[in-house]
C-alpha cells in the first residue's frame, strides 16, 4: 500500500510558467562555486569515476586470462 501511495504522490503535476523559462539561474550551483566545493564535487566524481575504470581494467585483465586458462584446458 505504502509503495501505491508513494507513486501517486510522485505524480503530482506542477505548473510550469513563463517565469520558470526564464529563470537561467541554478541556485545551489552558485552557492557551491562561490564557496570553493564545487571542485571538491568534481573531483569526488573523478574519483569515483576512475576507481570504477580501473575495476573495470583489473576484472577485465583477470577474465582474459581466465579466458586464457581454459583455451589451454581444452
């Protein structure tokens, strides 16, 4: 029932106006630019961002030689 309920809040419909085009501001962005963490963001997703390639790397350097292994088997 609980997930029901919360569906239906999620589709709650708000109007968009003229004054909402026009606006180009992003608030939160400025906010944390003009407080210097916003490079502290981008550089936790650089990080975030390279450990995931060089997981990807290391498990795809293990299945090949996996792969290796079993080509030897046969």
């Amino acid at each position: 029932m609980f997930l029901l309920t919360f569906a239906v809040k999620a589709q709650e419909k708000i109007e968009i106006t003229a004054e909402d085009y026009a606006n180009s501001r992003v608030e939160m962005a400025d906010l944390m630019r003009s407080e210097g963490k916003i490079y502290v963001l981008v550089g936790i997703i650089l990080i975030i961002f390279i450990g995931m390639i060089v997981y990807t790397v290391a498990t795809d350097r293990k299945v090949r030689q996996l792969e290796k292994q079993l080509k030897n088997l046969k």
